[in-house]
C-alpha cells in the first residue's frame, strides 16, 4: 500500500505574516451601538477602527499625527478658529447693512 498524501484546506500562517497583511493592506472595523427605549434612541455610539501601517494611512489620506499641537490645543481648534472669524465678519456685514437700513427710513428698531 503507498501512503497518499491528501491536500489539506488548513495552511500554516505565522502570526508575523498575518500581521504584514494587515498592516500592508489594511483592515476597517466599523460598528453602531444603539440604546433605545420605547421607539426613542436614548444613545448612540459610532466606532470606527481602522488598522494599517503608515504608508497605507498616508495613502488613503490619514495624516492626523502630522498636525503639531501644543497642549491646550486640539486638532479642532484651528477650524473653529476660522469659522469663528468668519461668523464675526459677516455679522459685522449684517450689522451695517441694518444701521444702513435704519438710516434710509427702512428699518425701525
């Protein structure tokens, strides 16, 4: 009797090149948690994990860790800071616009 070898559906995969996949392609974990009681949502939480090496982050136009930040600031800071000057500025348009109105008889206070 020879001995057959049969091909097996299991292949030996080394913790360090299911790693290299990972990080060399990339892996999305996405999941919603919602709590709610009688038909009203009382919570929700969106988690979004993503796991990837630098380059594929850098690829898919991730670079949040380039942003330099001091200690009392976050990465948020700046765009508020901007809408922020924006808001000011037209309502400082809004503003004239009514004390021109006011002065044309248009507008009463």
């Amino acid at each position: 009797m020879s001995s057959v070898k049969l091909p097996s559906a299991v292949s030996s995969t080394s913790v360090a090149d299911i790693l290299e996949r990972v990080l060399d392609m990339g892996v999305v974990i996405a999941g919603d948690i919602r709590v709610k009681l009688v038909d009203i949502e009382l919570l929700t939480i969106q988690i979004r994990l993503v796991v990837c090496s630098i380059d594929k982050a850098k690829e898919i136009g991730m670079d949040w860790w380039n942003v330099a930040l001091d200690k009392n600031s976050s990465p948020m800071a700046k765009p508020i800071e901007e809408d922020a000057a924006l808001l000011a500025s037209r309502l400082e348009s809004v503003e004239k616009r009514m004390r021109d109105m006011e002065k044309a008889g248009i507008l009463k206070r």
